[in-house]
C-alpha cells in the first residue's frame, strides 16, 4: 500500500496524493527519524546498558550485602551479560550534535494512516 501511494508521486505541495475509496482513504505520514544501528561494536559504552537475568532471590541477597559465596554464586549468572543498545539516548546525543560511531538517523520513511 506505502509503495503504491509513493508511486502516485506527490502533489504541488510536496506531499504524497491520498488513495480514496468509497469509505476508506489511506495516506503516508512522514515517520520521525530513527537509529539504525550499523556496527554495535562500534558505539561507545555509553550509550549501551547490560541487562542481567537474576532469580528474584539472589538480587534480595545481593542489596542484603554480598558475602564471598554469594558472590561466586551472582558471578555464576554474569558471565555472559546481554548488551543492548540505548537507541533514545543516542537518537538525543545525534540531534545534539555528537557524531555516534556505528550509529546514524534513519530519516524519509512513511507510516500508513488510515481514515
């Protein structure tokens, strides 16, 4: 549908023709720019969190105080951590100016509304 409305072209103003029919008439809105992340391992650490799966009561011993066994035991679960990347944050960092390395806005895509 997105692909036919383009291939109508756009009008005077710039803006993309309606596709109407008897009850119902599709438009494209313009999508706000996005991150598109292109090399991970590229994006500063900054702009990434860990996510650890702990059970529920080892993270209650955890805020108690560690002691050197329950330490052993939380590393067991940390070895290999879950990196995700804080695309809001870099999305921010962008439109303020910062260069992210192996990030970049994505910007011209269109979203289907329907009336």
């Amino acid at each position: 549908m997105i692909e036919t409305i383009e291939n109508l072209g756009t009008d005077v103003k710039g803006r993309y023709r309606k596709l109407e029919g008897k009850t119902t008439t599709f438009s494209l809105r313009a999508c706000p720019p996005s991150v598109e992340v292109t090399d991970e391992s590229a994006i500063p650490a900054k702009y990434k969190t860990l996510l650890l799966k702990l059970p529920a009561v080892m993270w209650e011993q955890l805020l108690d105080g560690l002691e050197i066994e329950q330490r052993a035991a939380v590393l067991e679960h940390v070895n290999h951590p879950e990196v995700s990347v804080d695309k809001r944050s870099i999305k921010a960092a962008i439109d303020g100016g910062t260069e992210v390395p192996g990030a970049s806005l994505t910007t011209g895509r269109h979203s289907l509304r329907r009336k």
